[in-house]
C-alpha cells in the first residue's frame, strides 16, 4: 500500500494562535521529539520590506506562535531569513520590527551566517550549494512560507522557502541550474520536518512581490512539505501537474505530489478553494532573471562586485505601491496623519507622492474602508501625474 500523509487546513475563527494551534493538533502535534537545548530554526517567507497584508510576507502572529508552542516545550528557537537577492534582511527586519515583534526569541541574518559548502547526494543540477550553518546543525526545520503564486515558477510555498537558508550568491545559482529541480535537490538537505503555511492573505498574480492580496482566513500544517504545497495548489485552484518543481519531488520520492495520497483535515479542499490568478509572461520573467542571475554571478565571481544595488535600483519602477480607489475613499484623512514619509497630502481628495512613498502601505493596512490597493510603481506616477495636476 502506497503511503499517505496528513495535512491539516484551519480556518481562523478567532485568534491566529487558536488556528496554528489547532492546525497542529489535526496533523498529531508537533513531529519531533523535542527536550531542553533542541535547536529549532523557523524560516518565515520575509523577502522584502512589505507587511503581511499585502500577501508578500508571512504574518508574524504565525511566526510567533509556532516559535511560542516549540520555546514551552523546551526548544532553544531561531527565527532566521536570507532575504531576497536586491533586498538587505536586516532592512526588512527593521521595516517590520522583527526584533521587537519576537523579542522572546533569537533573530538571524542568515545572509550573514557562517556559509557551509555541501554536496547533495542524489543531486540531478544542484550538485554542490553554501548552506547557512545555523540551517545545517538545527535539529529541526521549520518552514513558515506564504501561500503564493511566482512569476518564475507559477506557485510558492514550503519548498522553495527553503532557499531563504541560502546566501545572495547561491541563490543566482540554484537559477542557473535549473531552478524547478534546483528546489528539489536543495530539499534533499534541508527539507523541513514542519510546514505551517500562511494563508491568512495569499498572494495572486505576478507573485512573489508584485501580486495582489487575497485574504483566505486560512492555516495550513503537515510534516511533508510536498504534500503541504500540493494541497495549497488545490486551493488555489492551480494543476499541481503544471507545477514542475512538485511534479519531479513527488517523482523523486522527496514527499507526495499526488492529492489521492494525501489525507486532508479540517476544512476540505472543495470548501476553501478559490481560483488564483496565474501570473502573465512567465517565459519572460524566467528570461529576465536568467540574465540577472549569469551578470550577477559573473560580476561577483571575477570582479567581487555585488549587483544588488543595481537590482534593486531597477525593481524601484514595477514593485507596487499603493493605489487610492476614489469612489471608495470618504476623505477622512487618517492616510495622510498616519504616513510616516508625509507621502500623503489632502486637497480635494488625498493625493500620494510617489517620490517620498516608501512601500510601507501603512495607508492600504490601515484604511478602514479599505480603499488602496497595489499597483507597480510607473504606473501610479503616470497615473498620479494627471489626477494630481487638476485638482
């Protein structure tokens, strides 16, 4: 008899900690023995400075309260990330008060950690990768992603998370190796022994960074993060066979890709399921990063330059900002007393000024009548441009 598994799906009814708790307690608790001076690194999806409400990063309560349930048990916890290649991890941890936030536990850059090279036995294109040595001598993986679709690999979730244990130079050659069997064989050595996916708001569209928010209410769990990913793309309402990267796990025996094997519990698929919109010109992106990652690994590998400034530079034009609906707005004007960059300026109605907004779509959290959304920046310059000169 073939093996199955069990993945837990929990809509939040009350508190975030009650959801991931219950989550937990669906898949049979926490799936290793843990004592005093465990080591545990929880790895959150926080690629980039942007809150949880814009679908980007995973929501902190999550991160909290799994690093909460493991610390009671006797577990030394380290929450730990390697941002995305143009982004600074210890940026993203002052923009969203990481360090305050989780005060109770110990916070790597692990961008900044010690780099251990590993060959990977059984590799079919990441034969050899510099790990984080803090992701290497942990007793246990936890993998705290945000349930997201990518311009580059159409879905995102535990597995490629997973590249968040990698420094900048690594990550520009699981690219060049063939990203979607890159994540397999990274998953060979740091696989997860814990997936608690955050779907509270998920992300659709150009995913990872530049989608737009879908808020689902929702927490998943399981102790195979292929399956754990399988089952997000049911949700999703994406074939999980156009997902190549779970398509060759499932096929190399790395977890199960194959949602007739797999045990749901709690909510079912078919009562939270709802179609994501896929992102457009995935060809394109894959080209474009291509071509970012060979120049990047060039210049570093020959001249020791690091392009992530000019990267990031670049990314400025087309990463969102936030959009202000007009026939939703009721000109209260708590956008403009709660900017911090003093972006937001009140006339006839509130007007944003791109070249101060900084991203930190405080505005799009906090409006209570929910009138920002996203959309990338030399739009809403263009568009800013001629709402704002005929006021």
């Amino acid at each position: 008899m073939k093996r199955r598994t069990v993945v837990s799906i929990v809509r939040v009814r009350s508190t975030i900690e009650e959801g991931v708790k219950k989550a937990l307690d669906l898949i049979g608790g926490i799936p290793c023995p843990i004592h005093s001076g465990t080591k545990v690194l929880i790895k959150p999806n926080l690629m980039r400075a942007e809150p949880s409400t814009a679908g980007t990063t995973t929501n902190i309560e999550i991160i909290r309260a799994v690093a909460s349930i493991f610390q009671e048990n006797g577990a030394k916890v380290i929450v730990g990330e390697a941002s995305g290649n143009q982004y600074d991890t210890e940026d993203i941890y002052s923009f969203l008060n990481i360090r305050e936030q989780l005060r109770d536990f110990e916070v790597m850059d692990l961008d900044r950690d010690t780099i251990i090279p590993i060959e990977i036995n059984g590799a079919k294109a990441l034969k050899k990768v510099g790990v984080a040595e803090t992701a290497l001598k942990a007793d246990v993986l936890v993998s705290v992603p945000v349930m997201k679709t990518h311009n580059s690999t159409l879905f995102t979730g535990g597995m490629k998370n997973m590249m968040g244990v990698l420094p900048q130079r690594e990550k520009w050659n699981m690219h060049l190796s063939g990203i979607h069997q890159a994540i397999v064989d990274l998953n060979r050595i740091v696989k997860p022994h814990l997936i608690v996916m955050d779907a509270i708001v998920a992300m659709e569209g150009w995913g990872p960074a530049m989608g737009y928010p879908v808020e689902m209410n929702l927490i998943l769990a399981g102790t195979d993060v292929v399956a754990v990913d399988t089952v997000a793309t049911g949700i999703m309402e994406i074939d999980v066979n156009r997902v190549k990267h779970l398509v060759a796990a499932g096929n190399q025996g790395v977890g199960i890709s194959d949602l007739t094997r797999i045990e749901v519990k709690g909510e079912s698929i078919d009562d939270v399921k709802r179609h994501f919109r896929e992102p457009r010109g995935l060809k394109v992106f894959e080209i474009y990063g291509e071509i970012q990652y060979r120049i990047g690994r060039f210049l570093s590998n020959n001249f020791n330059y690091d392009i992530r400034s000019i990267i990031k530079k670049l990314s400025l034009f087309h990463l969102p900002k936030p959009k202000l609906d007009y026939t939703l707005c009721k000109y209260e004007g708590d956008c403009v007393s709660i900017c911090p960059a003093s972006a937001i300026s009140m006339s006839k109605f509130p007007c944003i000024d791109y070249a101060k907004c900084t991203r930190c779509m405080l505005c799009y959290e906090k409006c209570s009548n929910q009138a920002f959304s996203r959309l990338p920046t030399w739009v809403l310059r263009i568009r800013n441009l001629v709402l704002c000169n005929h006021q």
